[in-house]
C-alpha cells in the first residue's frame, strides 16, 4: 500500500520543505502578535499551556514561549521537530516538542488530557486526509483542552482560491532550489489536487530532485464553522489577518477562533 503524500514529503524528504518553513520564520512573530491578542481577549492566562498542533520547525512555538507562554509542539517529521528544537535553542526558550500523527494526538498528549488553555493549527496544517478525520481531529483536541480553552485554525479560504485560481506557479527559493506548482481543483468535493516538483540548480540548468502529489480539502468559513461545532466547540469569530483584521470573501486567510464552554 502506497504511503501518503505527508509521510512522504514531511518524512522521507522533509529536506526539500524545512528551507520554505524556514523563510516563513520573520512572519511568524506577527502571527504571534495576533494569537497572544485572541488569548488575551477570551481568558487564556499568559503562561497558559499551548499546543501547536503540526508545528513543523517550530517557528510558532518558539515565538509564543518568547512570550512567556507554555508550549507542546507536535509533528509528524522528525527533521523538522530537529530544527524547531534548534530554533528554540537560538532564541533562549524551551519548548517541549513531539514527534506524532496529529490523527491520533489524543493518545500522544493522553498525559494532557484537559490541560491545554489553548490549541493552535497554523498554516493550512490540517485538511490532508478527509472531513471525516478532520473532525475526529478535533473532537480529540476538545478532549486534550480545559473547559473555556480555545482553539484558533490558520487555513487557507476556499473562496480567495478559487477567485484567484493561478493553473501552474513557480517558485524561487532562497537557497537555490526551484519549485513548479501545477493545479488542479475539484469542484465536486472541493479538493485540491498538485503535483509539486522540485528541481536544483546546475549551473545553467535545473535538475530535478522529486515529484510529490498534495491533495487536501479546501474549506470555506461556513463548513469548517459547522465541522467545528459538531466536534463539540464553540463559535466565536473568524479573522481575515493575524493583525486580527475582519475576515472577507477577498481574505486569502481565515484564522477561526472556537472554545470549549
């Protein structure tokens, strides 16, 4: 049986992506700025415990725990847990990292079970399988959370995508490599399906590294809303921007905000 695109990619060739998490580090501050105002805003005390679920590298983990903020990171990949254990030791914090499959992150937290004041997901780290284990995803992230807890996900807008549906991009990375994006998205079930392919410079040419297909579901703010609720939370808001601007149809993010009562 064929492994999934995520333990490919975030596995066996988690080298490729650390450099793009990498250059995302500087605005991960900002994003900081913003939740430490969403916990201030609904109770969450401000060396509450957090949990960055997919935290990748770190960068969100690090940044909160520089606030003084308790923090669990959780990931799936190895290498890129070692660089966020790196990335807290350049910034003088200590972070507790994790490596797990966040479709059973109840059974690798089961010692926090209800202790968490709050839970982020940022950067469209959630949506790879089906709605079916999204939403047994946050059923267990209700149970690892207090009572008046909050969980905030960073995701893509369906509807800015789709506006802006760009077929094939590239992308020049700083350390050298060049990566070609090619679309396809499902309007039947609102999937996205890529083919990503990653190349390096060879003098004048471009030689090609790996090809990895990424599908996840794409989610407009209404049934990820409604995901959210029959998973026992509660609604609160959503915003467009991590400077907590109003969430609109033009806005490329949506950062749902939801408690626990």
């Amino acid at each position: 049986m064929s492994k999934h695109w995520t333990e490919s990619l975030f596995e066996r060739f988690a080298e490729l992506y650390v450099s793009t998490l990498e250059e995302l580090i500087p605005g991960s501050n900002e994003d900081a700025d913003g939740l430490e105002n969403i916990f201030n805003e609904n109770g969450v005390p401000g060396d509450g415990l957090v949990l960055d679920l997919a935290c990748g590298i770190g960068r969100h983990s690090t940044a909160l725990a520089q606030k003084g903020y308790r923090v669990i990171g959780l990931d799936i990949s190895e290498t890129f847990l070692d660089r966020a254990r790196m990335l807290a030791e350049e910034r003088g914090v200590e972070v507790e990292f994790r490596r797990g499959d966040m479709r059973s992150v109840e059974e690798h937290l089961q010692d926090h079970v209800g202790r968490f004041d709050a839970v982020i997901n940022m950067f469209t780290s959630i949506s790879y399988y089906d709605r079916e284990t999204d939403l047994d995803i946050f059923r267990q992230l209700h149970a690892l959370t207090k009572p008046g807890g909050m969980l905030v996900i960073d995701i893509a807008n369906r509807d800015w995508i789709i506006k802006n549906f760009e077929a094939k991009t590239i992308q020049y990375h700083e350390d050298g490599r060049v990566q070609t994006i090619e679309r396809r998205f499902d309007l039947e079930d609102s999937r996205a399906h890529n083919t990503w392919r990653f190349y390096v410079k060879q003098g004048e040419d471009l030689k090609h590294v790996e090809t990895f297909h990424v599908d996840h579901i794409l989610y407009s703010l209404h049934e990820l809303k409604q995901l959210i609720e029959r998973a026992g939370w509660t609604y609160r808001t959503c915003y467009g921007e991590s400077d907590l601007s109003p969430f609109e149809m033009h806005s490329h993010r949506m950062i749902l905000v939801s408690q626990r009562q």
